[in-house]
C-alpha cells in the first residue's frame, strides 16, 4: 500500500462522497480546474469513478505530479517488514478469496455464524456500533494528519454511519452471498499475492489497485443499503470567497439522506485551481522524501541582495480558519 497514514486513505473515501455527476468539460486528468467549483467537481468525480492515476494528474500542478511519480518507490514502501506470521496469514487469506469455488466454500464457513447473528448478535449490536463509533471518533480527534474542517466531515459522517449499522440485517444470507461474491470478484482482479507486492507496484499499477478494490467497497456497501452514489448525486459546490489568488468553496452533501457540510480552500497557479491543502501534502512529503543536502562547511554567507530560494514545503496558500 502507499505509505500514507491510514486516516488518509479514510478521508479520500469520505471525500469521494463529495463527488458530482456531471460530465468532463475537459479531457480526463487536465491539471487544475477553470474555476475552483470545477477544480473540486472534476477532482472528485474522478474519485467516484476509480481514475485514481488521472485524479492525481488532475489534482496536481504538471511538476507535483511528476515528483509524486518519482516519489512512489519511496513513498510506497511498506513502513516496517512483513514477519512470516503476518505473511502466511495474508497468503492463506487471498488464497482463500481466489481459489476455485471460493464463494461456496466461503460462505460455508460463514453461514453457522449467520444463523446464530439473530440470537447471539442481533442485540449486542447497539452496543457494538456504539464501542465502534466512540473508538471512531476518538481515533479522528487524535489524528494530526487532518484539517479541522477534514476531522469535522468525519466526525459527522461517522455519527450518522453508526446509528445506520445498528439497523443492517447482517445476518440475513442473500446479502451474504452477494457480498462474499463482491469480496472474491475484487479479489481475483487485483491480483494480489504477497504482502511484498503491495510495496512493489509503480504507479500506475497502485492505482489500478486501488481503483479495484474502491469499486468493489462502493458495490458490497451498495449490497446493505448505503449508496455512495447517491451521495455524489446530492453534492453541491458554493464559492463562498474568490481574492483572486485564493478560493474558499463550501461542499453539501447528503450520506444516508442526512445533510452534511465540509469546505476547501483552492489555490490559483499558472491560471488553474488545486486543493491547498492536497497539494501541501505531496509537497511536505515529497520534501521529507528528498531532504535538501547539508551545505558545506565553507559556503560563503549569501549576499544581502539575494533573493530567498524557493522552500517547497513553504504553504500554498495562506492559513484561514474554517
């Protein structure tokens, strides 16, 4: 997987929900937007549609986006090394999802427990969600890897997330089976292997990975009842303040009919827009990536007349409190 903090990954999914419906006014993977409302649609229609290697080209400036593909080997690699036990229990799972007959034989396994789900589960379930959601909510409070308005947009969704999972018929068998269909069909076209394989991708082999496994999450929430496509079809984009330089939007949008809020702000560079504060990340990373040399002990000062050079971590645009 790409070494990003896992929060991260759950943001893009919730920020997907913001996604609209209408068509490209541009050819696919444009860098920027025209405007900021277009810059945030296009982005994350491309999100809803599983084009993760063109939604980086369109979310980035041409020479961002070449330096996140320099940057992926480094970027990708996995954080600490696989033990043999984490290893065999990965390969015995995605044997498992893959081999022939994988449905039945999985769902053989399954049913016991789903025969039980209505006497032993059912009514622990308000308990669970609720531990789940406190878990949730404490785990996004803690993150530093989120805005404020970012950790607002998950906190709402998760809390009307868990009242909704209170209600699912987990045990019913007919989803059961679609689902388990779902799992072993993404499975089978991701092609994964080895916990090694996740780290060895290139670019654009993570983002055919990833792109399989977000469509097969969007079709098994679709089986119990939570549309992330509907959600798309409800997004509205609003520029609240444009200076000309800098945009502040705000995005509405519904999850399970329930209004939700969030907003951005866009940064005008070489006359498109882009996500501030997407583009600082891949900037601060790829500077923690690539740290500057150490200069030599000898280097004369600069001269006073000199211009400042350039910090690629320096913010894209300016602090606003959302």
């Amino acid at each position: 997987m790409k070494r990003f903090h896992p929060t991260a990954w759950v943001l893009v999914l919730v920020l997907a929900l913001l996604a609209g419906c209408n068509r490209h006014k541009e050819a696919p993977g444009t860098p920027g937007g025209g405007s900021p409302e277009d810059a945030m649609r296009d982005s994350l229609e491309l999100i809803r549609e599983g084009k993760f290697g063109m939604f980086w080209q369109h979310a980035l400036p041409p020479a961002d986006f070449a330096a996140l593909k320099a940057d992926w080997p480094r970027r990708n690699v996995a954080a600490e090394p696989v033990n043999d036990d984490d290893r065999a229990k990965f390969e015995n799972g995605v044997k498992r999802l893959t081999e022939p007959d994988a449905e039945k034989k999985l769902y053989a396994d399954l049913r016991p427990t789903l025969l039980r789900f209505d006497k032993e589960y059912k009514d622990q379930m308000p308990l669970l969600t609720g531990v789940a959601q406190s878990m949730a909510l404490t785990a996004i409070d803690q993150t530093n890897d989120l805005t404020i308005p970012q950790k607002r947009q998950l906190r709402e969704a998760v809390n009307v997330i868990a009242p909704w999972a209170q209600t699912v018929g987990w045990g019913d068998q007919g989803k059961a089976k679609q689902s388990i269909a779902i799992l072993v069909d993404t499975a089978r076209k991701a092609r994964l292997t080895t916990p090694e394989a996740l780290h060895t991708m290139d670019f654009d082999q993570s983002m055919a990975a990833y792109s399989t496994m977000w469509l097969g999450f969007k079709n098994l929430f679709n089986v119990y009842g939570l549309s992330l496509d509907k959600s798309f079809d409800s997004v509205s984009i609003d520029t609240l303040e444009n200076t000309g330089g800098t945009a502040h939007v705000k995005i509405t949008y519904t999850i399970l009919d329930k209004p939700i809020q969030t907003d951005a702000t866009l940064v005008l560079l070489d006359g498109r827009w882009y996500d501030s504060d997407l583009l600082q990340s891949v900037r601060n990373q790829h500077v923690k990536l690539n740290p500057p040399p150490p200069p030599p002990a000898s280097a004369p000062a600069p001269a006073a007349s000199a211009a400042p050079p350039h910090d690629p971590s320096a913010p894209v645009a300016a602090a606003k409190t959302r």
